[in-house]
C-alpha cells in the first residue's frame, strides 16, 4: 500500500516518465518500512551481562553488551544440527585415554633450574611464507595452525621436523561481530550435537599435536555448558587444552580443573600492536612472569613485527637466563595448576 501523498502525486502526474518516478519513490520507501520491521522481529535478544575482551597489557578493551549478532558468516559453513538446547552437560560413557598428549611432546630441553617461558604462535596455515619464517625461528616453539588452513598435513610436518610443538588452533565465536573467527566456528547458539560435530571434524584436520587452544572465542568460552562439551571431548582423546583467555571471564581453567584435564592458561599476549618495539616490551613482560613464578605463557601471531621481534629475543635467551620451553612441559610440571608457582633450583637471571 501506497502512503497518501505519493498516490496524491501519482494523480496529478500527467507524464508516464514522472508516474514511473513516483511509483518508484513509493515503492522504496514502503520496502524500507517492511525492512525495519523484519529486522527488528529477526535481532536477537540482548544479553544480560557484559563480556570483557582483554588486550596484550591485561587492560580491558571494552565491554560488550546488548544485542550480540550471531556471526552467520562463520557459522553456515556446516549446516546447524537440531538446534536441541544445553540443558545438561555432554556425557561419555568411554574412559579418557589418559596421557595421549605426551605422545606427541617435544622433549624440553635441560633448563637448569632457569626460568622457562613457552612462546605459542597462533593462527599458523594461513600466510604460507609467514608460516615457513615461523617454522624456521629455533625451536621448541608451540605452533598452533588454525583447523580451515589448506595444506595443513605438510605444513605441521614441516614444523614438526624442524623441532617445534603442534597445537590445533579451534575457531570459537567472539563477542563482538566486527571480528570473524572464519568457517566451522564453535557458537554455544548450535547446541551440543552441532558444536562437537564441528569440532570433531577439527581434530580430524592432521595429526601430531598435544592439545588444542581457542582462537578468538570470548563468548564462547564465557559459556559453561559449552566449554564442559569441548573439553569433555578433549579429555576423552587424552589431549591437553591451553586457554588464549581471550576474556577475562572465560570459565575455561575451573571446568579442566574439575575434568583433570591437562591444561595451561595465557599469561601474555605478545602483539595487540605488532610492531617490533611494543613486542618486545611483551616480551620483557613474560620474562617477569617467568622470574616471579618459574615459568610464563606468551601468546603471539604470525605478524612481521612479531616475527622480527623474536628473531633478535630468541638469539641469546639463554644466555640471559631463560629456558624455551614447549607448553607440554609447563602444564607437566605444574600438574595441570595454571598459576601455580614453581621452586627452581636456580631462581637468579641476569637483568
């Protein structure tokens, strides 16, 4: 239906060329008033309580309420499931296989009483080259190469061979719908079934890792009735979990406490701002937790400023005190207890 004034047009319209005008114009804006409309009856319902996303230095990037838009992108890679609702936990009637993520450990190399710090790179796959430069970097690194990646049995074999540690990286969905997380992403919004059918096709991607660790996901893994599915999943492989803790109320470490899942947590983001000299203030960063607790776990990308910060960093790590380590060995010492502090024979490292 027409709104009065452009029928009131139309009547005093007496070239077919200005008739077509006006009943485009009225047509328009009819089409704008039933698009309001769907969208409205079609936005999802707003969240009661904010997510916080956190930034390299540990400050709060933002806090996210009101309506959250699911990231339909993402997520239509694979058709939605039944949609059935989390009303309990995931239950699995086999028993763990405990201890599979040691099989595929890299040895650590003798730390001698230094404070180790682990260094995992994520979103590996991608950028062919600057996968290949991060492969060449000196090991033991943890690389975590993302599940969509192409290639990806040659590229880990690579990185395997050349001495560094395999994470799956897992596609779990944000907060905010600026950020897309890519194809086959984890959303709580799917239900149980739908969630561990994606990830499931994750783990089949390739082979030889220790764990698996979340990329992006800071709604995600505010979820509980989420998170204890996927980890439940990871536990029942025998694989380790490490937390990007990509939100500072992800509840992700109390519910692998409670599994006795093998698991880690971030303590420094290495490249919100990737360039050489804020990357290496991280880096300092993570020294200073290594000193204080024994041990600390750095998070950084495959970005140039990264890799030509660690380039240099790397070079004489040991000389100044520290031991590289992979993740495997951090959560095999602290049990599986992110925070815990550990006594070291030799606590002293040159400033």
């Amino acid at each position: 239906m027409l709104p009065d004034r452009v029928k009131s047009f139309l009547q005093r319209a007496d070239t077919p060329t200005l008739r077509y005008l006006a009943i485009g114009a009225g047509a328009l804006a009819a089409g704008l008033v039933i698009g309001v409309g769907i969208g409205a009856w079609m936005a999802p319902q707003s969240m009661s309580n904010g997510v916080s996303l956190v930034t390299a230095s540990g400050d709060e990037r933002g806090v996210f309420k009101g309506s959250i838009i699911p990231i339909r992108r993402a997520v239509a890679a694979i058709p939605p499931g039944p949609g059935k609702a989390w009303q309990t936990p995931a239950k699995f009637t086999s028993t763990p296989s405990r201890g599979n993520w040691r099989h595929h450990a890299v040895a650590a190399p003798e730390t001698a009483g230094r404070p180790m710090i682990a260094v995992l790179i994520d979103d590996l796959g991608l950028n062919r080259y600057n996968t290949r430069r991060t492969t060449a970097l000196p090991a033991p690194l943890t690389l975590a190469f993302l599940t969509y990646a192409e290639d990806l049995a040659r590229q880990t074999a690579r990185a395997r061979a050349a001495g560094h540690e395999l994470l799956l990286h897992v596609p779990m969905e944000p907060v905010s719908e600026r950020e897309d997380p890519g194809p086959n992403v984890l959303a709580a919004e799917h239900g149980p079934e739908e969630v561990l059918r994606r990830l499931r096709w994750g783990l089949g991607r390739f082979s030889g890792y220790v764990g698996v660790n979340n990329h992006m996901g800071s709604r995600f893994t505010t979820s509980v009735p989420a998170m204890t599915a996927v980890l439940s999943e990871i536990h029942k492989l025998g694989l380790a979990y490490v937390d990007s803790r990509t939100s500072r109320d992800s509840v992700t470490a109390g519910i692998a406490r409670h599994l006795g899942l093998p698991h880690a947590v971030r303590d420094v983001f290495l490249d919100n701002h990737p360039v050489v000299e804020k990357v290496a203030r991280q880096l300092r960063q993570a020294e200073n937790v290594a000193r204080e607790r024994g041990y600390a776990v750095a998070i950084g990308h495959p970005r140039d400023g990264t890799l030509d910060a660690l380039e240099v960093w790397l070079q004489d790590l040991e000389q100044r005190g520290f031991a590289l380590v992979p993740v495997s060995t951090i959560i095999d010492l602290t049990g599986g207890v992110p925070g815990k502090t550990l006594r070291l024979s030799r606590a002293e490292t040159s400033q």
